[in-house]
C-alpha cells in the first residue's frame, strides 16, 4: 500500500494542486474577514499568503513547484489590472473636474513612495541591485517587476516588497484616514490607489465604490509615472 508521504509527493508536483491550494487559501481568508466584521487587520491576501506559506514551510515544498500551478493566479493580474479602466471610463466626469488635485497628488505620492524608500534604504547601506528593487514597490505587481528588471533590479524580491506594501497599506488605510478626518471618497481612494496599488484598491472598493473607483485611477495613473521618473530618481542615490 502506497504511504501517505509517497501519494503528497507525487500531488505536489501538479499544477491544479497549487491554483486550488491557493485559491483555498484565499477564500479561507476572504472568511475570515467576513467573520471578524470586515477588520482591515484580517486582510484576506495577508491570510492566504500566512496559510499558503505556513502549506509550503510544512511541506517542504519549493516555491518554484508552487508557482508552476500558482503561475495561472499570476497571469491573471494583467487582465485583472487592464479592467480598472472600467471605473477610470465611469468617473471621467469626476475626474475632469479634479483634474488639477488630482495631478498633484499624484506628483507627491509617486515622487514620496520612491524618494523615501531609497533614501531609507541608501542611509541603511542598502546598493545596487537590492536597492533597484525598492524603487518600485508602490505600483502594481506586473508594471513594477517590469520596471524593476530594466533597473537591473531583482523582479522576486520586488514582488516580495509590492506585495508587503498593498497589505500594508490596505490594512492602515482606513483608520489612517479617518484620524486624519479626511471624508472625501474621492481622495481616500486615490491616496491609496497610489501609495498601496491593487491590494489597497481591493480595500477601497470594500469600503465605498467611489472610493474604489478612485483607487483604481490612482493605482493606474501612478504605474505609468513610476516607470517614467523610477530611472531618474534612482540614478540620484548611484
């Protein structure tokens, strides 16, 4: 008969066994969320990723065979991300008349999410590529693992940072801005749009949909500024 130990090894090494585990996990946390009262601490990505790493370490299993199935999950974030322009187009008339704001909210907040964590990481001794790395990390996965190999960055590590961010700052968002007594939709989603990508826009779109709408914008339009003024701002701390 064959051993337990001999029918896992044999499982792990399919792909379908991965996607499923992962989008278990998923769920799991999207429950648990659900269950504690919509808490930002219970974030559902920040639940998956503890029980599919705690799945991994206890299995011993590498990432690399992991990611072959959870590759499916992956490819999907570039439709996934492309689709936000369906809440860009419906707000366009919100949109032209915050135009101006919007626009320098957005020079703040790309130029602040670059500036701070390679000056941090410079006065730390931080350097080449690791630092390349952590230029990045505020714009969603797909752009900043592009952005970080024309750096000369390392793309895993900067997917490791992008993801720490979006929970980071999907988990501190809301009560960040209401002790800030910020109450404008508009603005809390664009904040976090642009400081916490797609995770952070997960969170917006949770709490109110103009809020979320907002993020989407936010998280879009700072993607196509961190790739355009990444290279300059690192070149400051070369």
């Amino acid at each position: 008969m064959t051993e337990l130990p001999e029918i896992w090894s044999y499982l792990r090494e399919g792909p379908l066994l991965w996607l499923t585990a992962t989008l278990v996990a998923y769920l799991a946390g999207d429950a648990a969320y659900r269950l504690i009262r919509d808490n930002p601490l219970v974030n559902p990505v920040l639940v998956a990723m503890l029980l599919l790493a705690a799945l991994l370490w206890a299995t011993r299993t590498p990432y690399g065979t992991y990611f072959e199935g959870a590759q499916f999950v992956h490819f999907m974030l570039g439709p996934a991300t492309v689709a936000l322009a369906g809440p860009l187009y419906s707000n366009l008339h919100h949109m032209r008349r915050t135009l101006i704001p919007m626009a320098g909210a957005l020079l703040v907040g790309s130029g602040t999410a670059i500036l701070s964590a390679l000056w941090i990481a410079d006065v730390l001794g931080v350097g080449g590529a690791t630092l390349a790395s952590l230029a990045p990390k505020s714009t969603t996965a797909p752009v900043a693992i592009g952005i970080a190999e024309q750096l000369g960055g390392l793309p895993t590590l900067t997917a490791t940072l992008v993801i720490l961010t979006g929970i980071i700052g999907a988990v501190v968002v809301t009560p960040l801005m209401n002790a800030l007594r910020i109450t404008d939709w508009r603005a809390r989603g664009f904040a976090v749009g642009t400081a916490a990508h797609g995770i952070g826009t997960a969170r917006a779109f949770q709490v109110n949909q103009t809020a979320g709408a907002f993020a989407g914008i936010g998280m879009g339009f700072n993607a196509l500024l961190t790739a355009l003024i990444a290279p300059y701002v690192l070149a400051l701390f070369q």
